[in-house]
C-alpha cells in the first residue's frame, strides 16, 4: 500500500497549508508494462460504492415512469463520474472501455443493466481494495508478532 502526501486547505484559513496522509492503494498490475491500476482516493470509492449499492437497490424495486428517467441517469452520471475520481486513469479507461458513457436517455432495463455493471465493477475494485488493506494488516501483524519475538530472551531481559 503506498502512501501519498498531499497537502490541504481548510476554508477560511490564511494561506495555511497543512499536509494531509492519503493513501493510495495499488489493486493490479497493468498489462503491457503500463501505469498501475490504483484506487486515488480510497474514501471517495467507498462512500461512492455505498451510494451505488443503495441505488442499485431502488432501481431494482422501483417502476420508473419515462419522465423521470433523465433525472436518474442524471444521478447515475454522477456517481460514475465519482468512480472515475477515485481511481487512476488506467482504471477509469478500462470501466469506460467496458461501460461506454451515453448521452441518450436509456430505458429503465436498459438503466438497471448499466447500473448493475458499474456496481459490478466497482464491487470487483473495493475487493481488490480490501484484500491489499487485509495483506498489509497481517504483514504490519506479522512483524510485530517477530519484533516481539526478537526481543524475547531470559527472565531478566538479557538475551543468551
């Protein structure tokens, strides 16, 4: 997991800068020796993912009259656009090269299969995403457990 250092501005503040951790999570490797495929903002993709799954949720349950289909596509371009943030540009290529963005009004199946790919995706990603923060826990884990161990000696602190 690499760790980037940027820096942040609170509004209000004069021209104060403070540096603000965020990490960065690696999540494949590229094909063709090309640029990393990375989740940027790790935060941003789970509060979007939460967005999507719940509506996922409502277009699953929900008739959607004709008129008020612009309205979620409207919605929909936006937490696609969101994704497209959260990750690095070779990411953002491969979900545009899977799920073309349209600027026809699509029908409600038509809406529902497009959400359901993204949410598929994104699933796919935040996996990847936490399976990189759970090997890095039992790495950082597994060296505390050695240093521990290293440390051990006879009774009095003294190694033999």
């Amino acid at each position: 997991m690499d760790a980037a250092e940027i820096m942040s501005r609170r509004p209000g503040d004069d021209e104060v800068a403070t540096p603000v951790r965020r990490f960065v999570v690696i999540v494949g490797e590229p094909a063709g020796g090309g640029a990393a495929f990375r989740v940027e903002d790790p935060a941003r993709l789970l509060r979007v993912w939460s967005l999507l799954q719940g509506t996922v949720e409502q277009l699953d349950g929900a008739v959607l009259p004709p008129e008020g289909m612009p309205g979620v596509q409207g919605q929909f371009r936006v937490i696609r656009g969101e994704v497209e943030r959260a990750v690095s540009a070779p990411l953002a290529a491969e979900l545009r090269r899977i799920l073309p963005p349209s600027d026809a009004v699509p029908s409600a199946g038509a809406l529902r299969v497009e959400c359901a790919a993204l949410a598929s995706w994104v699933d796919s990603v935040v996996v990847q995403m936490l399976a990189v923060f759970a090997a890095a826990g039992e790495r950082s884990q597994q060296g505390s457990v050695a240093a521990a161990g290293a440390g051990a000696g006879r009774a009095d602190g003294r190694r033999r």
